[in-house]
C-alpha cells in the first residue's frame, strides 16, 4: 500500500514518517545497499519525497536530473536509466527483505509502473503476506469497528465465543470432508470479491482530485527584491519593500493593482523601513524603522501630505527569530499590535502608550508577527519555540487564553486571515497552506514550485497576494593572509555549516540540494559531494568532525526538541547521543576526542554542558549562560558566547573557574560565525562593507583579513578555518531577488 494522508499536512512529525526513515536507515546500511551509492540515492530520493508528497518530484525526467546528475536537456525517451536502475533497486529491496530484513516490521517497496515508494507495517505473528495498514496520523495499526459499537479493537480477525470441541478420534465422514471443502471455497471467493469490491470503493474514493493548486501571476517583476506586502483596505492597493534605489536600501512603494508601475513613499535618507501596514481607513501606513541597535521606532506616514509620526519606541528581539518581525494595525484603528522584544504588545495610535498582551516562556524565543482577525477579537501570532522552530497559534483578546494550531519543527513565514475569519494562510517549506481558525489539519495551497512567503489577504476584493522570494546560500575559501576569495559549494539551494577534517582533505556541511536539510561530505574543492543522514524534514545541521576524522558530531530536531547525534563518516551509521526534553545543538569535540560539548536550554537558559564520547554522565559546565563552546587547542579552556544574540566571546578554565571576557567585537546574531585556531579568533563581520577579521589573544589587536563578497548568514553556523591555518570557509548569502505574485479571486 502506499502511504498517504487524506490532506497533506506541512508537519512531518508523524510515526509513519519515523518508522519509514529507521527502515530506510537500515536498508541503506545493509550489505546490498552500503557500497552502491547509485542505489542509496535513489531509494532515498524515492522515500523522502513519496513521505513528503512532492509527487511532482518523482517524474522520470525530474529523477534523472536530480538522482544520476542528468542535464536538464535530459529525454527519459532517449536514456531508460531510470527505469533501469529502478528495476535494479526493485531487485535489491527484494534481495534485503529476503535476508537481512526478513524480520524487519515495515516494508519499503517500490512498486512497478512509477516511482513513488510504498510502506507497509507488517505483523510476525501472521503470515508474511498479510500486511497492516498504517494509520497515517498516529503511525500505529488502524482500528476497526467492532459489531458497529464505538468501541474500537486491533484489526484482526474475529472469532466468537464458541464451545470447545470435544476431542474425537473418529475420522470425519467423505459426503462431510467434500462438504467442507466447498464450503472453504465458498467463503474464500466471498472473501476475495468483498475484498475487491472494497479496493474499487477504495480507489475511487482516494483517487478523487482535491482542490486545485492556487492560479497566480505575477504583481510585480522588478529588479532586485520586493517583499512584505500589505493591501489596502478596499483591495486595490498593495504596499511593499524594493530595494529599487541606487543605494540598494529598501523603501516603501505603493502599487495598484491592474497597474505596474510603483509609487515610491519613503527616502533612503531617512532610513531602512519594514512591515508596511494599512490603517482601517486607508490614509495612513505604519512601519517600522531600526533606532540604533537594540530599538526599532513606529512610525506613521499620512499618505495625503506624507508627513511621517514617530508613535512608539520598542526594543528588537534579543536574538535572530526568523525572516522578519511584522506589525498590525487593529480594526477599530485605536493600536497596533506589534513584538516589544520577546512579548506581544498594543500600542495606542493616539497617545503611543505600550500594554503587554502575552508574556512568552522563558524557554522559548518569544511571540511574533501578530494579526488581527476581520472582528478584532483574535491576534493569530508566531510562536517561536527554537531557531527555526515556529508554531502558528491565536491569542483570544478577551481571555488572554492562547491557542496552538499547527505542530511540526520548520519555520513559519508570514500568516494571514481569510476575509471572513474562518480560516489563516500561512506560509511554511516553500508552500502555502490553509488551517481552519477552530483547528483540524492543514491543506496545501501551492505546490512549491516557487517560494511563497508573507501571504496577505484583502479585507475586499477577494484577492491574496505573496513574495517569492530567492537567494542561493554558498560556501566560499579565503586564503590567508590575503588572497582572492574562491566558490568551493554550490547549488542552486542553501549550502551552509561548513567544517574542515583534521586531515585538511574533506569538507562537511548542511545543504538542502536533495530537498530537505542532510548532512554531506566533499573533497576539500567541494567535488564528489555525498549525503550522510536521511533524516527527512527535519531541522538538521552544525555538522563537526571528531579529531580522528571518522565520525561526524551534528545536531536534528527529530521530535519536539533538538538532541545530538554521531554519524560514522566511513560507513553512514547514527546512533543519538543525547536524548533529553530540551534543545541540545551545536555540538564540538575536545581536543583528545573523549569528550563532546553542546548547548542545552535546560530550563530556558542556554548553557553548556559535555559529555563523554563513549556516553555517560552529563555535566554541566557553564553556570551564567553559554552557547556554542570551543576548546583551545592546548585543551585548558573553552570559548563561548551566552548565547545566539552574544557580542562578546567569554572563556572558562575546561576544570572549572572563574570565567572572563576575552572579546567583545562580534556583531548580534553571529555565534556560528567565528572559530579559535590557537591564539586567533577569527570571525565574520554582517554590517557592509562585508569583511573577515581576526582577533590576536596574545597581542588583543583585531585585523581585517579580507573583504567578502557577499553578506555572511546571520543566526547559522557559517564558518570553519582549515587545520593549518591557511584558509577560512564560510558561507555567503547571494543577494536576493523577489517578486510579488497575485491570486484573484481568492475565497
């Protein structure tokens, strides 16, 4: 049977999904599958995406490019090697289930006639041809009805209370044994037609085609990036960011619809804008503009005279949440909801007073993005659990109470209530989806061909709107002391976390090339690049080699938290290394290889701990904050900031004591952009010009190695320096270009 869901859903936190990717593992370290890479990329490739639903991502021209590197000129007609290699992959799971995986409880196949995988539980105690139905929500057999009572028992055969027979040594009458045997018949071709009968039934009902895909078009097509739009209230007005000028800084346009050509509202002289937003009368639009480094100020600009109103000062979020923060302003027009560094807050439009509406757990990053619903009533907000983990849910204004509605570890970006309030928009891996406000399951608006971000809805008009954003994240080698930069990754997704073997030949690092986030290994020119993990749609990267170089430290957020795992570099065997009920990530070795340091958000509080490699005892080792810890390479102390927002760089004595600062030149958000290489931190800097530096322990001077030419990543581990010294990898982020896409109607 093949695995599907009656709505697919964004959140693959599901038991089918976990149970399918362990199986994968051990097929893919099985004998018949550990020394054919071809085989162990193309199940893979198979099963990930049959799991994710991107059936539009398992055609035989589209496996050839991105399974056996095919051009994109590639004719299936022309070349069968998928369909060759498919037969060959038929024959080795064949092979696997009648060996090694014989006792295996799920079976992966992949069936002839087409590429997407099927998945089925199977129980030992039945014959091996009677496979189980997974519930596709619950990963766990399904039920049935019994006797059509609501009560619900394991699927299996019933028997009846019958009496015992009594035991007989008498052979059973010829005329009674014929008897038998045809009514044995009967009853297994009554079987068998119930059983095709309910197949048809079943067909049908599953092959009925669910809404179609969103129809959109372009809105606008300029050059560079246009982002963040807001319509107006009547719906025929969409204000956006373009980074149109000379200066390359993003203002405030404003653009009809019919029409192309933007009208331009805000001066690069005063300022970088974001989260334009329309009042409830449409003569205003507020925004919000950076004051200084930890502020952001509300402005209001009166769009017949364009006089612009500073109405309150807020502080920015302590540490990187996402792709952006975002403002509303409520239906009455008496305030406007907005994020006052971890909380949400109202901010009266006439007297700018602040009142704080929620309060955000300590162990999670804070409330985001808030928008009100068409009555007023609700603010439907981003909960943002961890870096890179968010989670849509409502905040009732009358009760205060809060409501979850989505589940899953993936970022959100940019949500939207429907007209009528029935029903939010949101956006999440490249798509756009639909929740009903009362809860129940998402459904896909978009196939993800392209990028959807910051959905909006009008008021009026039955229109939505969308950026489609793009950039290409890259890793790129600087020679030292000076030299030009040279590209070493690259594809035409996000390659990022770089690290260096001890042996100076091999390069790990994070990329999303296949579709979802794998840990991967090249040669140090980035050259024969191989995917190590499968672990699916998760949160995966912070990838750091052990000093013997045969074992790779990363982290995965695999269930509701993140937990360290080591993945065997030769042979591609996991094992999980830390499984607590908080986030541990961005794991490093100590220099003897015996020990693995981590960050924990024990208790809403990053801090560091380590642990034996061989396992044992945690302990913890920071006591005042820590994340992302380095130790010297004379082994003495260990380097860190306090956490992912940190400027400065503290050091401890690795036998405990008294902690010290050692540098305080980091800009926020960088803690996965610097390295210690003996008496050198080297870091990154994000604030143009883009520029390489280093920071001499001895001597306390800091150095401008080298201009970069692109912006380092902010909030990722991003930079790694080679054994000797010679070079600094780091991944850079290409500019981006968007552009704004329109779907009309829209209901």
């Amino acid at each position: 049977m093949q695995v599907t869901r009656p709505e697919a859903s964004p959140d693959d936190g599901f038991n089918v999904r976990n149970a399918a990717l362990e199986e994968l593992q051990k097929i893919l370290a099985s004998d018949g599958f550990a020394k054919s890479e071809r085989m162990r990329r193309f199940l893979s490739y198979a099963v990930e995406h049959s799991l994710a639903q991107d059936l539009g991502q398992l055609k035989e021209s589209v496996i050839g490019g991105a399974v056996f590197d095919r051009p994109a000129t590639y004719d299936p007609k022309a070349d069968p090697i998928v369909r060759i290699e498919a037969r060959r992959l038929r024959e080795k799971l064949a092979a696997y289930y009648a060996g090694e995986g014989k006792d295996d409880p799920i079976l992966i196949n992949l069936p002839k006639g087409g590429y997407v995988t099927s998945i089925e539980a199977v129980r030992r105690t039945r014959s091996p041809s009677a496979p189980v139905m997974l519930d596709t929500k619950s990963g766990i057999p399904a039920p049935k009805r019994r006797n059509g009572s609501n009560s619900l028992q394991e699927s299996r055969p019933e028997t009846p209370d019958l009496p015992s027979p009594r035991p007989s040594s008498a052979p059973l009458p010829a005329q009674s044994t014929a008897r038998s045997m045809i009514t044995h018949r009967m009853i297994v071709l009554a079987l068998v037609a119930v059983a095709v009968l309910i197949a048809a039934v079943w067909k049908i009902a599953t092959s009925r085609p669910g809404p179609p895909p969103l129809e959109f078009h372009n809105f606008t097509s300029l050059p560079g990036a246009e982002l963040q739009p807001a319509f107006s209230p009547d719906g025929t007005k969409v204000a956006f960011l373009w980074n149109g000028s000379e200066s390359g800084r993003r203002n405030i346009y404003v653009q009809t619809v019919g029409s192309f050509t933007p009208v331009l509202l805000t001066k690069d002289a005063e300022g970088e804008v974001s989260s334009p937003v329309w009042s409830p009368g449409g003569r205003e639009i507020a925004f919000l503009r950076p004051l200084g480094i930890d502020h952001l100020g509300i402005f209001v600009m009166d769009l017949a005279t364009r006089d612009i109103v500073r109405r309150a000062v807020i502080e920015s979020a302590p540490s990187p949440v996402g792709p952006s923060v975002l403002i509303d302003w409520s239906p009455d027009g008496k305030s406007i909801a907005a994020t006052n560094r971890r909380d949400l807050v109202l901010i009266s439009t006439s007297n700018g007073a602040i009142t704080r509406i929620t309060t955000s757990p300590e162990r999670i990053l804070g409330h985001y993005d808030p928008a009100f619903s068409p009555d007023g009533r609700t603010i439907a907000f981003r909960e943002a659990l961890s870096h890179g983990v968010d989670q849509l849910s409502l905040l009732d204004l009358a009760s205060g109470r809060i409501t979850r509605l989505t589940t899953g570890s993936r970022p959100l970006m940019g949500h939207a209530w429907t007209a009528d309030g029935s029903a939010l928009v949101f956006a999440r891996q490249r798509s756009l989806w639909r929740i009903p406000a009362a809860g129940g399951e998402p459904r896909r608006l978009t196939d993800g061909t392209i990028t959807a971000r910051h959905p909006r809805i009008a008021r009026a008009g039955g229109r939505l709107v969308f950026a489609s954003p793009r950039q290409t994240i890259r890793v790129w080698r600087q020679p030292l002391p000076a030299g030009k930069s040279e590209l070493v990754l690259s594809s035409t997704l996000t390659d990022v976390s770089p690290d260096i073997a001890p042996d100076g030949r091999r390069i790990a690092f994070r990329s999303d090339r296949s579709g979802t986030d794998e840990i991967w290994v090249s040669d140090i020119h980035g050259t024969a690049p191989r995917r190590l993990t499968q672990f699916g749609r998760t949160l995966t990267g912070c990838p750091r080699w052990s000093p013997d170089g045969h074992s790779l430290a990363l982290d995965s957020r695999t269930g509701d938290n993140s937990d360290i795992f080591i993945v065997n570099v030769d042979n591609g065997k996991l094992r999980r290394f830390t499984s607590e009920n908080y986030d541990e990530v961005v794991p490093s070795w100590s220099r003897d290889g015996r020990t693995i340091y981590y960050s924990a958000n024990t208790n809403g509080t990053w801090q560091i701990w380590k642990r034996p490699f061989i396992g044992g005892t945690a302990v913890q080792v920071t006591q005042a904050g820590g994340f992302g810890a380095w130790e010297s390479s004379d082994g003495r102390w260990i380097y860190y900031t306090k956490d992912r927002g940190g400027r400065a760089i503290w050091r401890l004595p690795v036998n405990g004591g008294t902690e010290e600062t050692v540098f305080e030149g980091l800009d926020a958000g960088m803690w996965g952009n610097w390295r210690l290489h003996n008496d050198t931190i080297f870091f990154a800097g994000v604030q143009p010009p883009y520029s390489l530096r280093a920071f001499d322990l001895v001597t306390r001077r800091e150095t401008i190695l080298a201009n970069l030419p692109n912006r380092p990543l902010v909030g990722d581990a991003g930079l790694a320096v080679a054994p000797d010294g010679a070079s600094i990898f780091i991944s850079l982020a290409d500019p981006v270009a968007s552009d704004l896409f329109l779907v009309e109607p829209f209901h």
